[in-house]
C-alpha cells in the first residue's frame, strides 16, 4: 500500500521536542508499507538520495539520528513491528549527514514523532581492531548500502559508523564505533543467529538454544572478528539514547 507521494518546496519544521537545524529541500518522498515484512532490510544512499526498504519506524529513526533507540510505556508498539520503504530524493546534490537531516523532517512531520534525549547507563558493545589486524579492505567511494537478513550482513561502501549502527539493529544493543578507520569498506558477514526453541529455556538457562535445522557457526561477536578483524568489546558507559514518546502511522 501506497501511502504518499508529496512534493517538497520549502524546508519542513519538525513536530518533536528535538531542536534540529534545517535541512536542504526536498524534491520528493515516498512511504510505503512493506509488502512483505519478512523480506531483508535495506538502507542504500547515493549522494541526493535516500532508500529504506523494509524498515521499522525505531530503525528509520534509529538511521535518521544515529542514536539508540528505546520506546518509552506510553509509545505505540508498532514502532518496532510495522515496517516500512521510504524513499527520499533532494533537490540538489546532498551529502549523508544533510541527507538524513532530511528524513529526521520527514520522520517528524509525517510520522508525528515525538521524542527526547537522555542519558542512561546500558550494557553494549566498542567496535574496536582486532589485534591481529583488519581483514577487509577499504573500497572506493561510491552508492553506501548494506542489507541484512538474518544471519547475514552484506556491505557495499559502508564506514565504520554504519556498520556499527547495523550491528546494533542486529544484536539489538548498542554498538559504538571506537576503529577511528576512515573510508568506505565493502564486505559479507555470516553468523549463526541466536533462535530459542520453544519452551527450550528454563528459570536456570540463559543461553539460547539453536534450532535442529538451522546451519551451525560462529555466534556474531565470533563473526565480527573472524570474518571482518574487528572486535565487539563489552562495555557499560553513559550513553545518549533518544526515546520515542509517541508517533502516528501516516495518513493516507
């Protein structure tokens, strides 16, 4: 279902508690719900343009501020289950921080959002080198994109901040990228992921159990660094969530 199709001719003002500077104009947007919500994720940007595919409104946000996410009790759930494609197109040539100055507008006005920043002690993860060095190789510039599915990651032209913001979506804890590696890299990431059988845990388990016929590897944490010479480092330290406090689906 198409949700809408709009043109932009002047800056749009945020409806949030966020004071955000202005974006450059946009020259069309698009919001859709996902038609399949089983279908891998996607965030592709070439310069004055934006593509989500099959993104939850807490990822799109997640995106837009380069922050963690939590959902405050008085939130609508569906911002963690319903997902979306957006599409967001500039009038001129925009570089990524411009771009997504744009969909936090997008995100405000069309979505409602209402949000605050906080601060909170929460357990997570460093993205740090690994000691026996870096395993992939920095790329060229070009369109950015990297696409999940679950247990596999794939990279074209991502920095290290991406890939800790996606690793964060897929681990579901914070990631902060601590590599200070600049440039773009391009890599596949492949893991065994985390599926509890039904009624497998008990009151004295707390390792999830995987699946008979899901294929047997390396646990993410494992992965990072086999595959890609990085490192996920356990950490507890302040860190600057931004908590959705409510948020409307768009209207038709």
């Amino acid at each position: 279902m198409k949700w809408e199709l709009f043109p932009w001719m002047a800056m749009l003002a945020g409806a949030t508690m966020l004071a955000q500077q202005s974006a450059p104009t946009y020259r069309f947007a698009t919001i859709r719900a996902s038609e399949d919500a089983e279908a891998k994720g996607g965030y592709n940007f070439v310069p004055g343009k934006l593509t989500l595919e099959n993104q939850t409104l807490e990822d799109c946000v997640r995106i837009a501020y380069g922050m963690e996410v939590v959902r405050s009790p008085s939130a609508p759930k569906w911002t963690a289950t319903q997902k979306f494609d957006i599409e967001v197109e500039a009038a001129r040539s925009v570089d990524d921080k411009e771009m997504k100055g744009m969909l936090r507008s997008l995100l405000e006005h069309r979505f409602k959002l209402v949000a605050h920043r906080e601060s909170k002690m929460v357990p997570g993860y460093a993205l740090v080198v690994s000691k026996n060095g870096l395993k992939i190789h920095e790329s060229e510039p070009g369109p950015g994109r990297i696409s999940t599915r679950l247990g596999f990651m794939n990279g074209q032209a991502a920095s290290m901040a991406n890939l800790a913001q996606a690793l964060s979506v897929v681990s579901k804890m914070p990631v902060i990228d601590k590599t200070a590696l600049p440039g773009v890299f391009n890599f596949i990431l492949e893991w065994r992921p985390d599926v509890v059988e039904p009624g497998a845990l008990t009151a004295e388990e707390e390792e999830p159990t995987v699946l008979p016929n899901m294929p047997r590897g390396p646990s993410l944490v494992e992965a990072v660094e086999e595959q890609l010479g990085l490192k996920l480092q356990s950490l507890k330290a302040p860190l600057e969530l931004l908590v959705i406090e409510q948020a409307e689906r768009p209207g038709a």
